[in-house]
C-alpha cells in the first residue's frame, strides 16, 4: 500500500519467551494516556463549500462515502476515502488518522476537501465541503499501527446538517469479533486488488469476510484483516458489516488501514479493532470541539 498513507508500520514490540510461545500485552494496555488531539482551521465564509445553494437529494447509494483530498507537509497533494457518519452534530466523517496526521512531517495535514458521493470522475451534487476540525489519538503519533482513525467536521450551510443531504452509516462503538461479511469502500489509484479501474477517480467495492488475526500472534485482539490490498487512495475507506445496498445500510466496523510489520502477514489490509469507550469518547470530543469562526 501506498507509503504516504496505506503505511509500512514499523512497530516496537516487547516480546518476553516463555515456554516456547510469546506473552504479550494484555489489551487494556492500548488504553493508557489516552489523549485527544484536535485542531481546527478558519476559512473564508465563500470558500467553505461549493454547489450548495438548494436542496439535495441523496443521488446515489454512495452518497455518504467520498474522496478526501488534502495537502501534506512538503506541498503535495494527497488523497484519501472518508465517510459521512451518523451523528448528533450531523457534520461528521470518519477516516483514517494517518490521512489526517503526516507521520513523517509528525504534524497535521492541511487544506481538506471533502466530495461526498464522489465517482467517476465527478463530484456529486453536493461539491466540495470544507473540513473546520480534526481529531485524533494523540497515542497514534507515536505508534503508526495504533488507535489508526479520526473523526473531521466539516462546514455546512446555517441550520442544515450534511447527513441530511448525504445520507450517513451508523458506527459499532464496539468492533464484534469472529468472521463475518464486510464490505469495504475505497478509491483505489493505480495499485490494489480491487476488481474496479483502480484509476483513483471511480469508487470501488470488495465484499468478502473480515477476520480477527489468529490468536499466536502478537496483540491479535488490536486487529481486522481481509484478504486483499485495496490500494492507495482507499486508506480511510468504511468497512460495512452486513451493508444493504438497496438501502445504504449497514454499520461500519472498521476503516481501511494497511499492512502490519512482521510476524503479521504482509498480505491483504487491516483495521484497528477499537473500543466503545474509546471512540465513543473520541467521537464525543470531535463533536463538541468548537473553536470560534471568523466572519472575515
């Protein structure tokens, strides 16, 4: 996956030999010092959002799920999948944090463009929304393969809320183990194995059955797998458990992630599994992050 945002994760694990297998840390340890981090950015009124000024119907099944571009420390321009979630506020995406935080750069990406119901090559009706705040684990700054999600808000019109025009899938606050079908979203640009153009312009689909890793490696419990890359440009991407495409349901479970270090298999895509209290806390704090807005 894509070095930028689908990462090689390099991660320090303490490995204590003991009767020939390995012990490891017991999962409640991935919650200490838990720390939100959230930054916001003022942007021109006329600049916050395009294409808005009537009223939109959801004209796709997608609608909720878009491309996510941004501009990264050295200047480039980035681009990843984020998803329309549904919430009090109603202005809220889920994503990955690595397309959120530049783990190279160790500092926030910039200049966020959302484009709900993106496809072939075309914006939906919506256009580009601006995102205002960013929230994120303060532990994943420090450890790529941690806590990788993050929640953005984005500027809609006075009174109006962007699920209402998007459509938004519900999250599990707590991910269910076992094996089960998911199907996961993404815009795969020229790398991946899902069965679509993979030309970064087309939202593409893979269903097949998500997996807890087996239980000899090392903090199986922390994450998902499927079988296949997805590809650069997918980091962020939903994962859906039992999703209806008659009616856009489905909850989300888990957001396209990348590849683990050895001994994990460096084959297929993972997810942080997380936790209700965990992203029920982040989410919360994403929520009522209101710094003031300039009217300019």
């Amino acid at each position: 996956m894509n070095k930028k945002h689908m990462l090689y994760i390099f991660v320090v694990l303490i490995l204590i030999l003991t009767n020939s297998s390995y012990a490891f840390p017991k999962p409640m340890g991935r919650r200490a010092k838990m720390v939100p981090m959230s930054k916001f950015v003022d942007i021109p009124p006329e600049e916050r959002m395009s294409n808005t000024t009537g009223t939109f119907a959801v004209d796709n099944n997608f609608s909720a799920i878009g491309l996510l571009s941004f501009v990264k420390a050295d200047g480039s321009t980035d681009y990843c999948t984020a998803t329309v979630i549904r919430t009090d506020n109603g202005n809220m995406a889920i994503t990955a944090a690595h397309c959120i935080w530049d783990i190279i750069a160790e500092n926030w990406n910039t200049d966020f463009y959302f484009y709900p119901g993106y496809n072939n090559g075309s914006p939906g009706s919506i256009g580009a929304v601006r995102a205002h705040t960013f929230s994120i684990w303060s532990a994943f700054t420090n450890d790529e393969a941690l806590y990788d999600y993050g929640f953005i808000k984005f500027y809609y019109q006075d009174g109006r809320k962007l699920q209402d025009d998007t459509g938004a899938f519900d999250c599990d606050v707590d991910v269910p183990p076992g094996e089960y079908q998911t199907t996961v979203f993404g815009y795969p640009y020229n790398s991946g194995e899902m069965d679509c153009p993979r030309d970064g312009e087309h939202l593409c689909e893979w269903q097949g059955n998500s997996f807890e890793f087996p239980n000899n490696l090392p903090n199986y419990q922390w994450h998902r797998g499927i079988s296949i890359d997805v590809g650069y440009g997918s980091s962020g991407g939903p994962w859906i458990k039992d999703y209806d495409p008659n009616t856009n349901g489905g909850n989300i479970v888990g957001i396209s992630h990348g590849w683990l270090p050895p001994p994990y298999p460096k084959e297929g895509t993972t997810s942080w599994a997380w936790l209700n209290d965990d992203f029920s806390s982040l989410l919360q704090n994403a929520e009522n992050y209101n710094p003031p807005m300039n009217n300019f």
